[in-house]
C-alpha cells in the first residue's frame, strides 16, 4: 500500500477486522497511477437512490477544491457516489484543480444519471500538483465497470503514507431492525484535530434524515476525530463523510427524540473512535499509542486544550519515546497551554502512578514502575489541575526518527 521503505506499524491490529456488508453500498477501485507505484490509487464508491450524506471538513483555510465542493454539496443532503484519490491531494493548484473534481463528478453522475451533486470527491497526498485530468479520467472509468472489491481492499486505496488499512464497524437496534454501520479511514500524518484530521468514511444502511446525520457526525467527531493528534498538522484536504443507505427499511430517524436515534449515534461514535484510534496507531514512525487525560479544569475545553499541548509537545513525545519518566516535561505542557493552572495544585501521573501532587513530587517517589509502564506500547498520561470539574482525553503517539525519514523523502 505505501512504499516498501516503510515497515508496517508495530501498533497495528493483527488483522483487518470483518467488517459487514452495507446495502446499498458497493465498493470498487483502480489504477489512476498518479505516482510511479504497483497499485490501485482511485477508489469508487457507489451509493443507491436515497442515500443521506453527512461531512466535517478541515478549518484550514488553503483547503483543496475538493473541500470547497464537498461543504457546499452536503448542504443538499443526497449522495449517490464518492471517489477517493490518492497520491495527489490537488490542493492549492488553482482552477485547474477545481475544474479537474468538476470533470470527475460530471463523469459519474452521467454514468449514474444523476446530479453532479450528489457525487463526492477526495483527494489525498502531495500539495501544488494538479490532479491529472486524463489520469483521472481513465481511472475513473476503469472503476466503473471493475469488479466489487472488499472492504479491506478500499481502505488500503485510500492510504498513502499508511502502513496497514484500517477499519471498524458496530450495530444497532432502530425500532425492530438492527442497522449496520461500518467505516474505513486513512491517516498516518499531517494529523491534527481541527474539524476533521484525515480522510474518513463511515456507512449505515439506517434511514436518517439528513439534518439528523449531520448533527450525529458532528458531535460524534468532538471527542473522536477531534481529539487525536500526531504531529499537530491540520491537512489541506481533511474530510470525514457518513453515508445513511436507507436499505435497512427502518422509519427514518428525523429527531433524537426517535426510538433508536442513541443507540445509533452510539454506534457511530464507536466506528469513528476506533478508526480516530488506528490512525494514531499508524502515526508515522510511531512505536508508543498515547492517551493523555487531563482532570480538575475550569471547563472541558479549558481541559481539552491543555491535554492537547502535552500531547502536541515534541518535549513529551520524544520523552516517551525513549522511555524517559520525564515529568517534568508534561509540567511544563501544562504551564504553556495558556490555560488556568496552579502550579501548586498540580498532580501528573503516568498509568496508575502518580509521579507529583501539589506541585512537588509524591513523597517516596519510586520511578521503577513508571519505567515498567513507558516500556509498554499502550501509554497513559494524565495531570489533574485541581481547579474545577472539566475533564477531557486526547490520543496522540510518540515521536521517533522515523517521522523524519518518512517526511524527508515524501515526495520522492
């Protein structure tokens, strides 16, 4: 899937999960080569009549036309077909970038006989190229008449700089039907939560309304999507889309007051952690998946923001890294996030063991199970401030040389 130099995450899954089949979905994908690479870059997805679509998109401002269209087309509700490309994520290259997306929405919808609209574009990997007109055009018709492929296989087309595919899936009780949702996700750097963090893509046969989608989507991603960071670097071409099929025949849900609107909401959240989770997993050169909590705020995104200076800090990553009981660098992340703090209230701790409480360090302070913890892959961190109620949890991973190889040489 990504260059052979780079070696499969050693916090990857042992497998790609099985994942259900969606009605109403089908999955197909091709060779566009749009880099000199043995495999398929162009992914088609195709979505029956009826389909509810749902995005967040990135908040960075030179954002690809891709984005620009998508915002404006979820607005209508309706989905028929999406396309994923990869290896040139077509931003920042002006109108002709724009008129290249047209051209491949204007492609599927007349081959679905639909509007332009309602067919959704991403693209994904290096910045300031124009995607290739003719490329893309051939892949897009190589796609079209392709065979059906897998779930595993659509989400190893997504990647470029992944190191494994990566999947999640859950279900639901919606009146006397159970709805199958289930997603797949690219992402592995240039992850930052700002609206969204990379491409994503979530499925229902559920029938949904579309406002109703999009108000799940959105506060699923709050603590999900929004909360993971690898190198606190927000893409030009981040989008997360939930698709609603219909197929499942259940009364379509318009409020959160109808029966069976949490439990799919649940259900939903639980894809989107998972998926928010593997591409942490795959952060590029990762060898430490970290979840930092932090308790006692003024409010939960006074906590929010200073989880996410202790998990941005290269200080704290590459500390972790090495395995280094450094505490003294989550103090100083917590004294830079420019939130209320009061150093002599202040506790930090690593898994279970609290290293300092009240601005000193614990009394018969023992770091030999602190290390033992920081030699595991699976690491936690919290700082409780003992200021107020607000909580909130972020998940980022360690920082190695290995991010640094795999930048140094992306384009090449």
């Amino acid at each position: 899937m990504r260059p052979p130099m780079h070696s499969r995450s050693p916090l990857a899954p042992a497998a790609f999960p099985a994942l259900p089949e969606i009605a109403g979905v089908t999955r197909r994908v091709a060779r566009a080569r749009y880099k000199e690479w043995d495999r398929c870059d162009l992914s088609y997805v195709e979505l029956a009549p009826g389909t509810t679509v749902a995005g967040v998109f990135t908040r960075n401002v030179c954002c690809s036309s891709e984005v620009e269209l998508g915002r404006e087309q979820v607005q209508g509700g309706s989905a028929r077909a999406l396309v994923v490309n990869a290896g040139n994520s077509n931003a920042f290259t002006g109108y002709r970038g724009r008129e290249a997306v047209e051209a491949i929405m204007a492609q599927v919808a007349e081959h679905l006989g639909c509007s332009a609209r309602e067919v959704f574009v991403s693209s994904t990997g290096v910045i300031g190229v124009p995607l290739p007109s003719d490329k893309a055009r051939a892949g897009v018709e190589a796609a079209l008449t392709a065979e059906p492929c897998s779930w595993e296989a659509l989400a190893e087309t997504i990647g470029t700089t992944d190191t494994f595919a990566k999947g999640a899936a859950s279900s639901a009780v919606v009146g006397d039907r159970t709805v199958q949702v289930a997603g797949v996700v690219k992402g592995s750097g240039m992850i930052a939560p700002d609206m969204a963090t990379m491409l994503g893509y979530i499925f229902t046969d559920a029938a949904v309304a579309p406002a109703l989608l999009q108000d799940m989507l959105a506060r699923a991603t709050g603590a999900t999507f929004n909360s993971i960071t690898v190198d606190s670097d927000t893409s030009t071409s981040d989008t997360v889309l939930l698709f609603a099929t219909g197929k499942a025949n259940n009364p379509e849900l318009q409020s959160w007051d109808d029966a069976g609107a949490d439990a799919l909401y649940a259900a939903i959240h639980a894809v989107a952690r998972e998926l928010a989770h593997l591409v942490v997993r795959d952060g590029e050169g990762a060898s430490k998946f970290i979840e930092v909590q932090v308790t006692g705020a003024v409010s939960d995104d006074s906590a929010r923001r200073v989880a996410l200076a202790i998990a941005n800090s290269p200080l704290v990553k590459t500390a972790i890294a090495g395995e280094d009981a450094n505490w003294g660098r989550v103090v100083m992340a917590v004294g830079k996030a420019g939130e209320p703090a009061d150093r002599d209230r202040l506790a930090i701790r690593f898994g279970d063991h609290w290293v300092a409480k009240d601005g000193l360090p614990v009394d018969g302070y023992d770091e030999a199970p602190v290390a033992a913890h920081l030699k595991g892959q699976d690491i936690r961190v919290g700082a409780d401030l003992g200021l107020g109620e607000g909580r909130a949890t972020v998940w980022t991973c360690d920082l190695t040389h290995g991010y640094i190889s795999i930048n140094a040489d992306y384009r090449s």
